[in-house]
C-alpha cells in the first residue's frame, strides 16, 4: 500500500480468458477487498480489464454455488 502497510490476499480463483491468459483473483478478508494478478503474481495495471475480470469471476462462482433452497 501507499503507506507502507502490507496486506496479504489468498488466491479465491482462476479465471482464463477467451485467448488463453490466466488471471488470479485474490481477497482479503480483513480489508474485504479483491485484487487481480496476472499469471505471474503482478497486479493489474489495467483497472477495466481487473474489473472485467473480477465481473467474470462473480457470474462463475454464482453460478458453481450450492441451489438457493426453497422455501
């Protein structure tokens, strides 16, 4: 971070795109934030490009998750 704080994130998934780049997205729980690595571990310069990405990465995780019960 700017001021010196360091955060560590855990790797939450892996997402491919259409031309075979890898990308991982990371959390931090006690920030409750996500970032965007690239396959090497460097954050994403590209903020729309990490957006899209982290976008991709929600619908995936919706849509692997357990079926809402009914009620």
């Amino acid at each position: 971070m700017q001021d010196g704080t360091e955060l560590r994130f855990e790797v939450v998934g892996l997402v491919e795109d259409d031309e075979g780049h890898a990308y991982a997205v990371c959390y931090n729980d006690k920030a409750d934030e996500f970032v965007v690595t690239d396959q090497v571990g460097d954050l994403l310069d590209d903020e729309e490009l990490a957006q899209e990405i982290l976008d991709d990465f929600f619908v995936l995780a919706e849509e692997s998750g357990p079926p809402e019960e009914q009620a």
